[in-house]
C-alpha cells in the first residue's frame, strides 16, 4: 500500500492549478490536525476533498513520522512510506 504523509503546502499548491487528483496515487494519505485546520484558513477543507481515498486527518507522532521518508526541501512531494 502506498502511504503518504503530507503537509500544507503539497494540498495547497495542487489545489491552486486544480491537480488534486494526482494526489491519487495513494491508497492512503494522512494529514496532521494542524495541517487540517491550515488547509481552513485557504477556504479549503480536508475532509471535503474528492479523492480516490479519503485523507484522513490524524494525530501523527514522532515515531510514526520516523517510519516515513520526508523531503522537506522539495514542497510539492509528498512524504512516502518505507515499507
């Protein structure tokens, strides 16, 4: 299963040039409540987003973001899974 743990900016951004449907290419996305209640501030919010799989907004703690792989440099991808 491919699993992605996102930020503002990778949503935000996409839903700017209306390509949130790439955000497809995963089986599961998680967001951070913080990230929820930011996407609110731009009008947009998460739990209403039309996507193959729902993001699911979730407390996300040190070891859990351990276990996945992050590119803080490059905004506009996502954080993918190691397993």
């Amino acid at each position: 299963m491919l699993e992605a743990i996102s930020n503002t900016c990778p949503i935000l951004y996409l839903h700017e040039i209306s390509n949130l449907f790439t955000l497809n290419i995963f089986e599961q996305l998680y967001i951070p409540r913080l990230v929820a209640d930011e996407l609110g501030c731009y009008d947009l919010n998460a739990e209403d987003i039309a996507l193959s799989s729902p993001i699911s907004i979730v407390p996300i703690n040190r070891e859990q973001r351990d276990n996945y792989f992050t590119f803080s440099d490059c905004p506009i991808i996502l954080s993918l899974s190691k397993e």
